[in-house]
C-alpha cells in the first residue's frame, strides 16, 4: 500500500477537541510513548488501549484548539493514529502535524462518518473512501511538498535527509 493511503478504523469527536483533551499537561514531560498512552484520556480515556496503527481520528470543528502544544500530535502519531479528518482544524496544530508527518484532511462532511466506520484517505487524489457506507468525498489535496514531508516522518526527518544528499 502506497504511502500516500491511509486506511483504518473511525474514532469519531466533536467539535472543540483542544490540546489538553489530546495531549494532558501534566503529561508533557514523560516520553513521546509514555504521552501517547494519554492521547485524548480527557474524552476516550480508552483511546490509547484501543487505537490499532493506522486508524483514524475523525472530529468536528475546530480540532487541535488551545495552546500550540507540539505534544498533541505526538501523542496521536505515537498511539498509532494514521490521519486526522475535521470540519477545520486550529491553524497551529494542523501545521504541527504536518511537522511531524501526521496528514490531516479538513472535510466537511464529517457528520456523515461514524465511529467505527473503515476509511481510505488517498492524500493524492483527495479523496476520502468511506469503505463501510460506500460513499466518497473529495477534499483538497495536500501539496506535493507537504505530501514529501509526510512521507519522511516530518519536517526534520526531511531536513536531516536533504543535508545529508548535500
């Protein structure tokens, strides 16, 4: 399967998901894996026992609002989350997660998927398969140098690799 397709289960969230939901302070110090057992604890305090690697966090408006806390896209990239779809993210935590090689995919008909739901996330056509209900949706795709990106883990990652081909 390409990197550029995403295909997982549903955990569905509602609007205002901020960082202290995804990622709880008194967490921030431990390790990236020691905070993605945390992940989302203020809302699923199951998440983390029941995310399999490549599943998918779906929301409502307004994902990732609060502090810019770069530990709330950790949390989610190390409890295996493969992508996050929202109605709209806040800005500071869409472009983290794009720091750190998570996509996220703004859509607007996220009222029509269910928790539990399967998806397929094709970042390069822009489409989004919802494989349980047989519908698909279109959202604008990511441009080819934050796709790049995602797929060297990250803003770093891709850094490190074009120094050192340098």
């Amino acid at each position: 399967m390409s990197q550029y397709i995403i295909r997982g289960r549903v955990h569905k969230y509602g609007d205002n998901i901020n960082t202290d939901i995804i990622s709880p302070g008194q967490y921030m110090e431990l390790s990236y894996t020691e905070i993605a057992a945390h992940a989302m604890e203020g809302v699923d305090p199951g998440f983390s026992r029941k995310v399999k690697p490549g599943d998918i966090v779906v929301a409502g408006k307004n994902f990732g609002s609060g502090s810019s806390r770069e530990t709330a896209p950790i949390a989610l990239k190390y409890a295996g989350v493969g992508a996050v779809v929202a109605d709209f993210f806040a800005r500071i935590f869409y472009r983290n997660c794009i720091n750190i090689g998570l996509p996220v995919v703004e859509l607007p008909e996220v009222e029509d998927i269910n928790a539990g739901d399967e998806l397929e996330i094709q970042l390069l056509e822009g489409k989004v398969l919802n494989i349980t209900q047989g519908k698909t949706y279109q959202f604008t795709a990511l441009p080819q140098h934050i796709l790049e990106m995602i797929q060297e883990g990250g803003l770093v990652s891709l850094l490190e690799k074009k120094v050192a081909c340098k």
